[in-house]
C-alpha cells in the first residue's frame, strides 16, 4: 500500500499514456461512398475519411487527464 501511494503520480501518468495511445490508434475509416473498408488490404483509396466513435474520444480525453494529474502529482511531491 506504501508503494501504490508513492508512486501514484507515476502510476498515473503510465495508466494515462497507455490508455491514450491504445485509443489514439484505434480508429476507422470510410470512403466518400459512404462504404466501410477493412484496416488491410486496401490499394487505393480516394476521399477516405478517419473518425473516432465517441467512446475512443472520451477514453482519449480520460487518458489525457490522467497524464496531467500524474505529472502535477510528482511536481508538487518535490
């Protein structure tokens, strides 16, 4: 219990990273038809669009939160 509370900012900070760089990653695609295409295996695509869904954004968003306060975390410890 010792550990977890002096590294919390550090923990944090790992949590956030990870979970924003899983989600930042995790996107999908589709052409100006309006047609769905597979991640792979696609040779030309013109006026494709990349979007997230809601829940990547907030995912993102808690990631990116995590981040902070982790680093305030360890800036106010020293």
């Amino acid at each position: 219990m010792k550990i977890i509370k002096k590294y919390c900012g550090e923990i944090l900070t790992i949590i956030g990273t990870a979970l924003t760089s899983y989600n930042v990653f995790s996107f999908s695609y589709k052409t100006s038809d309006g047609l769905c295409l597979p991640k792979l295996g696609c040779e030309s695509i013109s006026g494709a669009a990349y979007f997230y869904t809601q829940n990547t954004i907030v995912l993102i968003s808690v990631g990116c939160t995590l981040i902070i306060i982790g680093i305030l975390i360890m800036k106010n410890k020293k």
